[in-house]
C-alpha cells in the first residue's frame, strides 16, 4: 500500500547514526542523503532500504520541500520487516546499544496472531520503531 513514508527529527546526525546501525542489524541500509542545494527541499534528509529508499529521516520538518507547511510534531510508529527472530534480536540489541529506549523486548505477540514476533523501540525522538516477523515458529 505505501511506497515510502518520511519522519521528522529533531537532531540529524544522531538520527544517522541511530538509524544506521538499528536498520543495518535488519538489513536495511542508507541509500540517500542528501542536504540543501543538493536537491530542492529546506532540510537535511536520508533514506534507508533494501533495493530502494522507503524509510526517510528529514531534520525540522515532515515536509521536506516546506517547513511552513509542516504539522505538529508528534511521535509515530513504524514497523520494520524482519527475516526472522535472529534479525529481531539483532535490531533490538543495536537500538539499545545506539541509545534506544525499551519499548518492548523481542518476543511472540500471540494477541496479534499466531506466528506474529517483535521487538519494540522508542527512537531518541520518541518514535515507536517495531522490527517484525509474522511467520515465527514456536
């Protein structure tokens, strides 16, 4: 259904680094950045995916082509696809290890539905980052 969503951050750089290893432990990779000048929009911005960029960071807004337009900052939640519970594990240590915040330790979510495995993360912007597999075994 969507082909790419953008979040706002408050601190770029600590984003990069944040994102980069939590993604890079599930697979995902910065595929973009760029900064203005280099493109026609106000703000720093990154992309991260597997064959494209779907995930995007954006310092001071969620519009990337105006900040006027920009809505209330508010924190969201996104789900990230894993290979499987290792990939969970992995996503999980390194988003503690990057300064994450505990939202949810990796486990089986049978409330959701059978097979459903995740992990929960708070971003350093109070984002609600997930890192999930539905197809866990046991």
């Amino acid at each position: 259904m969507l082909d790419h969503i953008g979040i706002t951050v408050a601190d770029f750089d600590r984003s990069l680094a944040f994102y980069d290893k939590v993604l890079g432990a599930i697979g995902y990779r910065r595929m973009m950045t760029f900064i203005p000048g280099e493109y026609p929009g106000p703000n720093k911005v990154a992309g991260y995916g597997r064959e494209q960029p779907q995930f995007w960071i954006g310092e001071n807004s969620m519009s990337f082509w105006d900040h006027r337009h920009a809505p209330a900052k508010s924190p969201i939640h996104v789900a990230f696809k894993a290979e499987g519970p290792e990939q969970i594990q992995a996503f999980y240590e390194a988003a503690l290890a990057a300064g994450g915040q505990d939202y949810g330790a990796p486990g089986p979510r049978p409330q959701y539905h059978p097979g459903y495995y995740g992990a929960f993360i708070l971003d350093p912007d109070g984002n609600n980052i997930e890192a999930v597999c539905h197809n866990a075994r046991g």
